[in-house]
C-alpha cells in the first residue's frame, strides 16, 4: 500500500500531449517555432557578442540589454528544442523532477525578463531626468547588484512553485495537454486540492509582473513629464526616441502576457484548449524573437555597430 501511495505522490514521468486536438498538424506547427527559436538564439547571440566587443556599447543601456538577451535566448531554450521533439519526433515523455526543473526555469526566467525590463526603465529615466548624473549613479557595480536582485527575487518567489506541485498527489494519470511544463497545467493533472497552487501562483504574479508593471508605469511617467518640460521640439524628440525601443519591447512582453493571463482566467471555457496552448507557446517565443529585431532596427549605436563589425570581417582577409 505505501508502495502504491508513493507512485501516485511521485509518478516517474509525465506525458506531454503537444497541443491536443491538432495532433495531425504537429508538424506544421513547428516550422514557425522552429523558425522563431533560430532567429531568437541567433539576434540575441549576436546581440551578447556584439555588446561585448564594441566599446562604444559599453553602457548601462547595453548592459541591461545584454542581461535581456541572455534571459529571453535561455527562456526559449527551455521549452523549444522539447517542443520539437514532442512535434517531430512524439518523443512525449518527461522524466518527474526534469518536468518540475523545466517548470521552474520557465517561470524564474519569466519573472526575470520582466524584472530586466523594469530596470531598463529605471534606466531611461535615470538617463533622461538626470543626464549630468547618469555614469555617476548606474556604476557597474549598480548595474551587477540590480541584475542580482532581479534573479534574486525571481528565484526566490518561484521556489515555492516546485514544492507546492511536488506534494501533490498524482493518482488520476501522468498526461498533460501542454508543449512544456507550466506550473498550473503540472498541478490540474494532480487528484489533489491546488487551490494553495493557484493563489500562489497569481500572488507571484502581482508581486513580479504587477510591480514591474507599476514600476514601469510610474518611471515613464516621470519620463514623460520631463521630456514635455523640454522647450526644443527637436529635443523632445530626440529624447523620447530613446525610449522607443524599451517600450516596443514592453509592448512584445506584456500584451501577449496579460492576454495569456486573462483568457485563462475569464475565457476558459468560450475559447478553445487548443488555442491555450499556442498562445502560451507565442507568448515565451516572441519576446526572445522580436527583442533583437526591434533593437537592431531602432536602435542607432547597435546599426552602426553590426555594420563596423561586417566591414571589419570582410576587410581581414584582404589585409592578410
């Protein structure tokens, strides 16, 4: 009998179902992932070694950005290559503890994308409020102890994710209808009572995407006011243009986030399960995709940059 309470409490795998219903168009499915995942490794490398290498991208702006980089192409490395395997090769199962790993790493580097976007507005309006002060106050070891703490805080609060859906009983089956290992989907498998898991699940929600969110909201406000108190339209305009790039990138995070978050709390049973799934899978692809993209466009320095660094190459091998 204790034997067969220890297999419900602790299955040794999970089955990860892809997306149920679409089964004959896994492989269709994941040419546009697959296509996402090879842009997202490839901008946001490229990003990490071009901001490492030039030196005029040496700033707290690059260096946020650089952090940004590393989280969204090690997000997407999480649950991709998994995916595709589900979709190519029906390679569905999860060993338990590797299941609940993916599941932390998932929401920690989350909660620390959103964390690195918040302090990239702290950033720009350090920038923009106090231009004089700016290398004064976002020193490196600033810069490090803010990313720190960003990491920090994001650990700390999805811990308790990987406790919370450990203890629960598995005794109605191992399946879950998801591409990867989210923190609810894990825990409505179990025959358990997870309504401890879903407070805490939208508790760690508000204190990371709401406070970021407001934190955010309230340095673009400042933002905002200081540029309007500007009398050169040119310079009010150069100012802000500075921003532009930071918040394309909110734009990318938090939309397809709060859709994500609402449909599943108020459209659950009007929008199909199906859609659930693709759309959680676009909302951890599109940052980590389109964040190089729109920093490369919008950004000046980073254009400049990558055409020094594609000159710089073709010119080698002439000199030797």
């Amino acid at each position: 009998m204790s034997g067969a309470n220890g297999s419900c409490l602790s299955p040794p795998f999970f089955i990860l179902n892809g997306v149920p219903g679409l089964e004959a168009t896994h492989i269709w499915l994941s040419l546009p992932f697959c296509f996402m995942y090879i842009i997202a490794v490839l901008g946001n490398c490229g990003l990490l070694y071009l901001i490492s290498h030039e030196q005029a991208l040496h700033r707290p702006m690059y260096y946020f950005l650089a952090l940004l980089s590393f989280t969204d192409v090690t997000l997407c490395t999480t649950t991709v290559p998994n995916m595709l395997c589900i979709f190519w090769f029906d390679l569905k199962e999860i060993e338990f503890n590797a299941c609940l790993t993916q599941m932390f790493f998932v929401h920690m580097l989350t909660g620390m994308e959103s964390g690195v976007l918040m302090l990239m507005a702290l950033d720009r309006y350090v920038a923009i409020c106090y231009p004089l002060h700016y290398g004064t106050i976002l020193t490196n070891p600033v810069i490090a102890k803010a990313g720190f703490a960003a990491f920090l805080r994001s650990v700390m609060l999805i811990i308790p994710f990987t406790f919370l859906t450990k203890r629960l009983p598995y005794c109605r089956g191992n399946s879950i209808p998801h591409t990867y290992c989210d923190h609810m989907s894990v825990a409505k498998v179990s025959c358990g009572n997870f309504k401890i898991n879903a407070i805490y699940g939208l508790l760690a929600a508000l204190l990371i995407g709401a406070f970021d969110m407001a934190c955010i909201a309230v340095s673009y406000a400042m933002i905002l006011r200081a540029v309007l108190s500007l009398s050169s339209a040119d310079a009010r305009h150069k100012a802000f243009s500075t921003c532009t790039s930071h918040i394309c990138a909110i734009v990318i995070t938090y939309v397809p986030a709060l859709f994500t978050i609402f449909t599943h709390r108020f459209g659950g049973k009007n929008i199909p399960h199906h859609v659930h799934i693709i759309i959680a899978n676009l909302y951890l692809m599109f940052p980590p995709t389109l964040n190089p993209v729109v920093y490369g466009v919008k950004t000046k320095q980073i254009r400049e940059g990558v055409i020094k660094l594609i000159f710089k190459e073709k010119c080698v091998p002439g000199m030797k």
